[in-house]
C-alpha cells in the first residue's frame, strides 16, 4: 500500500468520527443570516460549505492547511497535494513514494490521443483538455468498485485511486493538447526520473536549458492547486461529487467552470490585455500611458482583467510569489515590466470607483507573463496549465467530502416573487 493512503487510513476516519459528533451535537446552532443582497448576489459571503484542504481569508489569501502560501511557494506540487489531503508536508521517504506511485500510472490511453486528434482544429485547448478527462471515466475505480458494491467507509479509497490516475496524467495530455495545436502535432514522451512539473515543462517541448521554466512551473502548479470550496471550480465540482459521480466527472465538470472569462480563463484575458497596451503604446507603455488604457477599458464597459476578486480585499499573495520571481528571472523582459507598471496604475484608478470592492490584483494578473517569456506565447492555453494544477486541489477537495461522508448538497432556491413576498416588498 502506498505511504500516502497508509496516512490517509490512520487520520481520515477518526476527522470523519469527530465531524460527524461535532455536526449532531451543533446542529441546530445558528452562524449566520442570508440576506436578500446575498442571494442576488452570487450568494457571497454565506457560510454554507465545508473545506478543510485550505481557507481564503479575505484579507491574507490563500492559506493551505494553516499555512500561508507564500511560505511554501518553494515546495513541489506533488508536497502539496500531500499537504492538502493530510495536513503536514511529506518527509522525503513519503514524497518519494508518491512521485514513484504517480510515475507508475503515467500511461495514457491510446484513445484519448484518438479523440484529441479527431476534434476539430480549432476547438479551444480547455474543450481539449475537459474532454480527455470525460473519455478516461470509463478507468474510474470507484465507479466500478460502486456498482460492483462497496461500503461507503471505502469511498474515499477508491476516489483516492481515481486521483492518483488522473494526476499522473494530466502532464502528458495537457502537454500533446499544447504540441498538437500550437507544434509539430509529436508527443514527446515522459521524463522518469523528473518531477511531475518538471516533466509537464520537458513535455511542451520548450527551450528550458537553464529549467529556471521548469522552476517557475512548479511555483505556478503549487500556487494555483486549490483555493478552498467556494470557487466556481471546486464548487461545481463539489456539488458534482456529491452525487458520487466519480473524480473523472466531478474534474471534468468542474473545470469547465474554470474555462470562463471571470475565473480561470481571466489568465489568458489578462495577456492579452498587456499585449495589447504595448501594441497599442509601442512597447511598454509609460505609466500616463497605462491610465488612460486602463480608463478607455472600463469605459467601453470592460472589466480590467487580473483585477478584483469575489473574496479578497488584497493584494493576492500568489500575484506577489509571481511578480518576485519575474523580478529574479526576467525583470528585462519588456512584457513583465508592463506587468510590473500596471500594478503601479490599476489599483490607483479601480480605487476611484466606489462600486468595486477589490481594487488588488488576483493570481492571473502576473502569471501569464512569465510563461511568456519562456515561448509559452499561446495565451488560449494558459487555463489549461491552471487546469493541471487545479487538479490536485479538487481532488484532494473529493477524497475529503467522500472520507467524512458529506451528503448530497442541495441548496433551497425560490422563484423571485417569492423572496419579494419574503420582505414585503
Ligand atoms: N474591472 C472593472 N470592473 C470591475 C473589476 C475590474 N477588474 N472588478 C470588479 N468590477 C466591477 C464588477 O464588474 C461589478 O460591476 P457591476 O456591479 O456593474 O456588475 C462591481 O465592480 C462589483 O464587483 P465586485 O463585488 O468587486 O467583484 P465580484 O465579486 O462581482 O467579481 C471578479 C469578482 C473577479 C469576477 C471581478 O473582479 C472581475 O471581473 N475581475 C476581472 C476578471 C478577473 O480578473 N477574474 C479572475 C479572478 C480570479 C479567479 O477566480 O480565477
């Protein structure tokens, strides 16, 4: 059995036993009230969701497990992934194991290869990378160990299985989407001896002599891999799960919420955002230059992308861990000095709108740049890198709900009349 459900087995049934106590003798304790702006309003603010892998305090960031990301921006994905399911970083003999087990699960079914090149030409790399993940359902081990008849003690278990799959896999299909829509259409087959983001960087096939990309990669796929359960990604893929569709549905499902232009496809908004300033300005624009951009931007009726956030009210620590390594591995690089100037401009201008509650930038504000700079320039593709990493987070978010046994979530909804009668109005 590997290290990790070994630890798996001697924690999670015992967090389960104490939430279940904890949830009856609770139950009845109010924590909070709804109001009418709430349920207009994207049901901000509602404490109605449970994730234990990581929180999002409105006025620090991300924080996985207790710790803030900004002081595990140096770990490898793949101790994240450890971290979000147990709650402490692997020892080398544990990160060993995983990455041994993850290498060994490595192969792709020949038809997911099929199917991606019988897709049309032109299908966006997210269609791409969503489908592949939906043909593979067909692998669940849950699934099949559901319909041949388990307890549900056991989920966990087997939704454990499924993830290891997938995130043993996600490099190489979400690699051949890049070759084949923007190279030569060859894969190029995995690295054994390199670690999960190493590996993805050596499969796109991308000069990386110095692997200063490779390093920034896994900066990127440890930043990005959860972002607690509120989301439209994990949420979706929460409520997905909670049917007990197996991890290949609920991945699928959920990121292609992440595959819209307010969440994770803001990324490849934001790019093209910058190069268009600098197109416009003839290279990088001077900071004068940039408020107006920014000023014609939102008076067309467009929102600045990168900027804002449903939940922060700060500058997003990841946005800071990606602006300090452009500043060490590529502060001459005339797209990440604009980055670095519309940091200077944006908030200024967002603050003199009272309707905005987050002036700061989020995540996607910094990341794009750098892959740029490595000759990843095919900014479509970029949600598909934020895709790989997001993996690790839903699945860790999956195995989690099905360990403390989380019913099927289905919130109260009303026709409008109803919520005016409600309030006299
Ligand atoms: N530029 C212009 N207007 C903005 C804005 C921005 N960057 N951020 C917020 N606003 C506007 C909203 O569109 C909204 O306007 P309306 O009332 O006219 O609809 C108003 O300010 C209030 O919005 P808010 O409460 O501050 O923010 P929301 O929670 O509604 O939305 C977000 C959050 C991220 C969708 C929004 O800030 C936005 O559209 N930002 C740009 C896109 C982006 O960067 N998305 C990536 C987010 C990170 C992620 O989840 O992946």
């Amino acid at each position: 059995m590997s290290l990790l459900k070994e630890k798996l087995q001697q924690i999670l049934p015992a967090q389960a036993e104490d939430l279940k106590n904890f949830a009856k003798e609770y139950g009845e304790k109010v924590i909070g009230e709804v109001t009418i702006g709430q349920a207009f309003g994207g049901m901000r603010g509602i404490k109605g969701l449970v994730c234990d892998t990581s929180e999002v305090p409105a006025d620090k960031g991300l924080i996985i497990r207790g710790t803030p990301i900004s002081e595990i921006t140096d770990k490898l994905p793949e101790e994240i992934f450890w971290l979000l399911l147990t709650g402490t970083l692997p020892n080398a003999e544990e990160l060993a194991d995983l990455q041994s087990d993850l290498k060994s699960r490595e192969d792709v079914p020949q038809y997911v290869w099929d199917v991606i090149d019988t897709m049309p030409a032109d299908s966006h790399p997210m269609t791409l990378f969503n489908t592949s993940l939906l043909i593979m359902q067909r692998e669940s081990k849950f699934a099949k160990a559901y319909s041949d008849g388990i307890k549900k003690s056991e989920y966990w278990a087997y939704t454990l299985e499924d993830a290891l799959d997938i995130i043993a896999k996600v490099p190489s299909i979400a690699a051949y989407i890049y070759r084949k829509k923007y190279a030569d259409g060859k894969r190029i087959a995995t690295d054994k001896t390199a670690d999960w983001g190493t590996n993805y960087v050596k499969m796109l096939g991308l000069e990386d002599s110095k692997g200063d990309f490779s390093k920034v990669m896994n900066l990127y796929l440890t930043c990005l891999s959860d972002h607690e359960g509120g989301n439209v990604s994990s949420f979706a893929a929460s409520t997905i799960g909670s049917a007990l569709s197996d991890l290949y549905y609920t991945l699928s499902g959920g990121l292609n919420g992440l595959a819209g232009p307010l969440h994770g496809l803001a990324v490849q908004e934001c790019l093209k955002w910058i190069l268009e300033t600098m197109e416009k300005f003839g290279g990088t624009p001077s900071l004068e230059e940039l408020e107006k951009f920014t000023w014609d931007t939102l008076n067309s009726g467009q929102v600045v992308p990168g900027y804002g956030h449903a939940v922060l009210r700060v500058t997003d620590p990841r946005f800071t861990a990606f602006l300090e390594a452009g500043r060490k591995y590529c502060p001459e690089d005339p797209v990440f000095q604009t980055v670095d100037k519309v940091f200077e401009v944006v908030p200024k201008v967002l603050q003199t709108i009272s309707k905005i509650n987050n002036p700061w930038p989020n995540v996607d504000a910094s990341s794009g740049c750098l892959f740029y700079h490595y000759g990843l320039k095919e900014f479509d593709y970029y949600t598909v890198i934020f895709s790989v990493s997001r993996v690790l987070g839903i699945s860790a978010q999956t195995i989690i709900n099905r360990a403390y046994g989380m019913p099927l979530t289905r919130p109260k909804s009303m026709p409008s009349a109803k919520f005016k009668k409600e309030v006299g109005a």
